[in-house]
C-alpha cells in the first residue's frame, strides 16, 4: 500500500508542476478574418454561425475556455486547433488561391452537410456551436454561391 501512495504522490507532483508549461496561445483578433468576409460576403446569420462554430479552431482567433488552463488539456487543445487551422483557416483566406478556396468550400460543405463539423468533443462544451438543419442548409446555399463565384473566375483565367 506504501508504493501506491507514493506513485500517487509522484504522479500529483507531475501534474502540479506542468501546470507551469503550456503551449503558445492562437494569436489574431476577429478583423483577421474581415479578408474572408469581403471575399464571400456571408449574410448575417451565416457570419453568425461560423463566428460560433468555426472560428475558434479554423482561424487567428481563438476564445479559449477556462479549462484550456490545464494541462495536459491545453496541449490537446492546441494540437487540435493547429491541425484544424492546416486544414482550413479563414483568417489566412487571402492567401489561398481560387482554386484552392473553391475546394476549402467543397470540402466545408461535406463536412458540415454530413454533420462531421463541428467535431462533437467541441460541441460538447460549447453547446451554442451545434447546428440545426435550417443553419447547415443557410451555411450550405451561400457556400455554393461562393463557389459559383470561384467557377467564374477559374474559367476566366
């Protein structure tokens, strides 16, 4: 019983002290993202959506939550966001080519129409993030638009 509570002891001074460490904060702000907004000019309702369920992984501008203070949580948190910023991120839309920002839009509307985004581990704390049919419809419609207007302008290249 002794060697137990001696890696129990060992194992809280492990987590005490990495609470000390945590990864670098996304840096940016909302206007990062005014390049998108001008570019696909979203109605209100879908700039609303994806202010609530997107931008906090999928741009320079992250809210973090009061847990993001724990580690190993932040940690996770972060390769999280990294990896969705890879994939998609609207803060550096400018930086996209056309043809690669009518893809990013493909894909958004096959992630968010088959329901895989938002991920359901950030829609479990964040509940305001889910969306409902009618939101994932409105999201879907102006995506399209977006592309059309990309189709155009890839044909007169």
């Amino acid at each position: 019983m002794k060697i137990i509570k001696k890696i129990l002891f060992l194992l809280l001074m492990v987590f005490i002290i990495a609470q000390f460490f945590s990864p670098k904060n996304n840096e940016g702000n909302i206007d990062d993202i005014a390049v998108f907004f001008e570019d696909t000019n979203p109605p209100e309702n879908v700039k609303l959506i994806l202010k609530e369920s997107c931008f906090n992984c999928h741009s320079n501008f992250t809210k973090y939550p009061w847990y993001y203070n724990i580690t190993p949580v932040n940690y996770w948190m972060a390769d999280h966001i990294r990896h969705a910023k890879g994939e998609l991120n609207f803060s550096e839309w400018n930086d996209y080519s056309i043809k690669n920002k009518d893809h990013k839009l493909d894909e958004l509307i096959e992630m968010v129409g088959d329901r895989e985004m938002p991920f359901p581990s950030y829609t479990w704390m964040h509940r305001d993030a889910i969306l409902t049919d009618a939101q994932i419809e409105d999201v879907i419609s102006w995506t399209k638009k977006v592309r059309a207007k990309y189709s155009l302008e890839l044909k007169s290249e």
